[in-house]
C-alpha cells in the first residue's frame, strides 16, 4: 500500500501541529450546525476564499547570515505592553461551543498578555468576564435601532474598566451564510438531520447543552422580548436589529458615551481610514468580518500597505481575516499592521479543548511568528518591514 500522509486525529493537544489540526479537532467534537456556524462564509464564500488566497501571493525574501539569539515577540499596544502583536477578536455566541466559552477565552489572552475583544453579542456578562478573566479587555460594538442598547454597552463597559471599543461598521446589513442556513427548518430551529447530529457528539451534549442549557445573549438581554434572549429565538430577532442607518455623523455620538480608546471596525479604504483619523478615531480594523459579510470582497491584506502608509502614524492599524499561521501575522506586521486580530483560529481551540485549545492556539501561532522572525533575521516585531516581502500591494525596495 503507497504511503500516504495522515492529519492528526487525536484528542492529545500537544499532538496537534498547527491550527489546520485543531480546527479538525474541533469539528469532530462540536455538532456540524455548531461548526457550520463558525466556518461558514457569506454566499459563493469568494470573500472567505480569498483571504486565505491573498496570502499566498505575498512572498518572503529573507536575509541571511544576522544573529537573532535573544528574539522577543514583546510589543506595545495603545501605549501599553503587550506579549505579541496579537488579540484575540470579536466573536458572538462563544458559549455554544464550549460552556463559558467568553471566560475561556479572555483567560488564555491574558496569559499571553494579550487583550481580548468580547462581543455585544456575547453569551456572558462583560462584567461576568471582567471579574472572571481579569488581564486587557476591549468591547466590540454593534448598534442595534434601539440604541439605547449600545449606551448601555459603552457604559457598562466604561464601569467594568474596558480599556478600548471596536465600533463594528460592517455588519449593518446582515450577511447570508447560505451554508449555515441549511442547517434549520426557520431561524434558529434546526433541521431533524441536524438535531439527530448532536447526538453523535455526547460530550458536547453533556458538556455544553444538558448541563447550561441552549446560550443566551447576556449582555442584551435585557433589551429582547420575552423568548428572544437565547441562541434559538435571537436568530431570528438579532439580524434585524441593527441599524442601517447609522453613518460616520454617529461617531460624535458614540464619544459621548466612550470616554476611552476607539477603534473602527470594518475599513478597507484610504478614504475610510483617513475620515476615521480626522475624526479622532484611535484605530482602525482592516477586516471583511471574515467573509461572513460581503462577497468577493477585497482581503484586508491585500490593502494593508497603502492603507498603513497613509494613516500608520496616526492610527493604530489592526487586521484580520483568514491569519491562520505565523507567517500571515508576520506579513501583516511586515506591511504596516500593529497587531493581528485572531478570529476562527482562537475558536478553533476553544470547540476543540476549551481554555486550554485557546491557549494551545495561542502558542502554535506565537511559536510560529517566532520562528518566522528568526528565518526573516529579525530579533522583535519592529525589524519586519515591507523589504522582506514580495507580491502585489507591495512597495519596491531595493
Ligand atoms: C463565529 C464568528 C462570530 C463572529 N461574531 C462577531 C461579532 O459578534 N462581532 C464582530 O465585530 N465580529 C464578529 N466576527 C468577526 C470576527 O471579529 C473577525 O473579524 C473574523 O473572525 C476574522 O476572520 P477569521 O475568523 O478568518 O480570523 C465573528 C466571526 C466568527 C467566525
């Protein structure tokens, strides 16, 4: 018999190589509507595609022959120390893949020093993660067109001691997950083959649905109508709630009630970012919501450099969207970025193992952006620049 290489499919963390290996881990563990919701891109999934594609096309040339003994991934974020040039992003519904899947989360950031973004739609309290996690927390934003709902959020935020907000702007106009609307009858029901699924995956049944019951979007849940607050009736409530109408007019008002650090989420243009910078914004987010919005849609990578030229000194500029390896976050760093948002990866390791798949996630990409650093002559983060790389978007150098 020819000999033929196998993936890992083990339960032993230490086992899984890379986070192609913990995202089969996690399939295997989580029922497919579960992991459907966590793969899935919005319609052809072309946008999805090509964030992984965009990578490719970008190439290192390395310089050789430079001692890097002594390498550090150490770095500064919003003026504060930070353990890599990462943070974990901004995902809803977190508690239906591990229980207290928010927790888990924010306490393998903050063992990597690292902030980690929670979501409005999060299934724990952001005062419930502020007193559990502890380390460098930052609140996404969605505003709903009740908006009292995002005042809510920033103040309760602001008192719970978070440090920055993500303003999401691309999600106004809900994308379709084709893939994962095959999984239910109506919103939030599930088809019986997806029902009779969960009962192929026992400790996910046990572990996350018998003992907590089906999640609930906690931190609005005060502002749904009775029967809407968990994953089954906020389907069918929560896309229709945001607000279409909402314009850069709006940041003034969301200053009137975020007292501290600022970020857009949601640019993929100069002009986008340079309006985000005079109108006082922090940051910026080059992100496409990892495919999960509009389709065939630019990867954020692809228009790092000349977004990074035009606002890096104003801004601080993060990405995401498809950063799988240690080589993408080193290509980001490389063309401008000054962290990397880290998106399914992170979820990977929590359906795979919990905190400590978040953690195992963690160090597979920071092992490798470490060893990228060394095979790129760089001993820290600030040593990348845009001479190691070749490929489209990226400035000429000698
Ligand atoms: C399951 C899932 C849920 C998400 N929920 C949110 C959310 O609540 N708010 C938000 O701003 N972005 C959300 N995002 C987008 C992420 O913040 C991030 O932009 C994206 O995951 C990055 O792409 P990647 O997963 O390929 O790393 C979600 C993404 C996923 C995969």
């Amino acid at each position: 018999m020819p000999w033929k290489r196998r993936p890992y499919t083990g339960r032993d963390l230490s086992a899984a190589l890379n986070i192609a290996d913990l995202r089969e881990a996690a399939r295997r563990r989580v029922p497919g509507f579960a992991f459907e919701y966590v793969e899935g891109g919005a319609e052809d999934e072309a946008t999805l595609r090509g964030n992984r594609e965009a990578f490719a096309a970008l190439r290192f040339v390395p310089p050789t022959l430079v001692n890097t003994e002594g390498r550090s991934l150490a770095t500064e974020l919003l003026g504060a120390p930070c353990g890599a040039p990462l943070a974990i992003a901004p995902t809803g519904l977190n508690g239906m893949l591990h229980p207290h899947g928010d927790i888990a989360l924010a306490r393998a950031a903050a063992a990597f020093g690292i902030p980690y973004t929670l979501s409005t739609v999060s299934t724990t309290l952001l005062e419930e993660v502020a007193k559990q996690a502890g380390g460098r927390l930052w609140m996404q934003l969605y505003v709903m067109r009740n908006r009292a709902i995002a005042e809510d959020i920033m103040h309760r935020a602001a008192a719970s001691g978070y440090e920055a907000l993500l303003f999401t702007t691309d999600a106004n106009v809900f994308g379709s997950r084709e893939w994962d609307k095959r999984n239910y009858r109506t919103p939030g029901h599930p088809r019986l083959r997806a029902a009779l699924d969960t009962l192929r995956h026992p400790r996910w049944l046990t572990q996350v649905l018998l003992r907590h019951g089906i999640p609930s979007f906690r931190n609005i849940e005060a502002f749904l109508p009775p029967g809407a607050a968990n994953a089954v009736g906020g389907s069918t409530i929560i896309p229709q709630m945001f607000l279409p109408t909402i314009t850069w007019e709006d940041i003034a008002w969301v200053r009137e009630h975020w007292p501290r650090k600022l970020f857009i989420k949601g640019v993929l243009s100069v002009a986008d970012a340079r309006r985000a910078a005079e109108l006082g914004c922090d940051g910026v987010v080059l992100t496409n919501h990892g495919g999960r919005q509009l389709d065939y849609c630019v990867a954020p990578i692809e228009v790092l450099g000349e977004i990074a030229a035009e606002v890096g000194d104003r801004l601080t500029v993060l990405i995401d969207s498809g950063f799988r390896r240690g080589t993408d976050i080193a290509k980001a760093l490389a063309l401008g970025a000054d962290a990397v948002l880290v998106g399914r990866a992170a979820l990977y390791g929590l359906a795979a193992a919990g905190e400590a798949g978040v953690r195992r996630a963690l160090e597979m990409l920071t092992v490798e952006l470490d060893r990228v650093l060394g095979q790129l002559s760089c001993r820290t983060v600030r040593d990348l620049g845009p001479h190691l790389l070749r490929g489209p978007g990226v400035p000429p150098s000698r």
